[in-house]
C-alpha cells in the first residue's frame, strides 16, 4: 500500500502525487523533472549534469569515480526531493490539497478520496 496526497482543481480534475521517493526520479534524472514540468529545476540539474561531465571529458576515466559519485548523488537528491516539488508546482498552478489516502494506484487513491 503507498500513500498519496490528492489534489484538485476546478477545471483541470484531480491529481495523486506518492508520498516517499519517486523511483522513476532516480532511473531518469533531469528527464524525469521535465516530464512532471518541473522547469526550473529541470533546467538546473541539466546544468549540474553538464558540469559534472567536464572533468571526464578533460581528464578521461581518472576522473570516472567522482563523476560518478556526485551524479549518483544528484538523482538520490532528485528521487527524494521530486515529488514535493511537484506537489508545489500543482499548488501554484491552482490545485488544491483535498487529502491523503492510501491506495495501490493513483486512479485507485483519486477514487477514494471522490467518494469522500
């Protein structure tokens, strides 16, 4: 059983957003921001990916393991972080916090919090 947050808005319906770490944040990265429409964040760990690739590209593999480390880092950061910033996102365009529920799916936990 996971438990989600539901949001809803006016004209835009209902939104279930998982409590915890946000897996799909971990195997995607910045893609995973971009996809939930988080763009400045996006944006920003699209940066820092960059940044972190310039040592391996000026000093080869000597440089493999702390490439590695600090982008390791960045998408834990990232899978623990993704989903308030999403939650935020939804609040300022207009959602509105109903309640938390518990439920298997996304569809499953709107479902509950309909019917009250």
């Amino acid at each position: 059983m996971k438990t989600f947050n539901i949001y809803e808005h006016p004209e835009l319906g209902f939104q279930a957003i998982k409590l915890g770490i946000c897996w799909p944040g971990f195997v995607f990265g910045g893609l995973w921001l971009f996809i939930c429409r988080i763009w400045g964040k996006g944006f920003l760990v699209l940066l820092v990916e960059i940044l972190l690739s310039i040592p391996r590209i000026k000093y080869g593999k000597e440089a493999d393991g702390l490439s590695f480390l600090f982008g390791t880092l960045l998408l834990i950061y990232i899978a623990y972080n993704s989903n308030e910033w999403e939650e935020a996102i939804l609040l300022k365009r207009g959602f509105i916090f109903i309640k938390t529920v518990d439920a298997e799916t996304p569809e499953e936990a709107i479902s509950q919090a309909k019917v009250g």
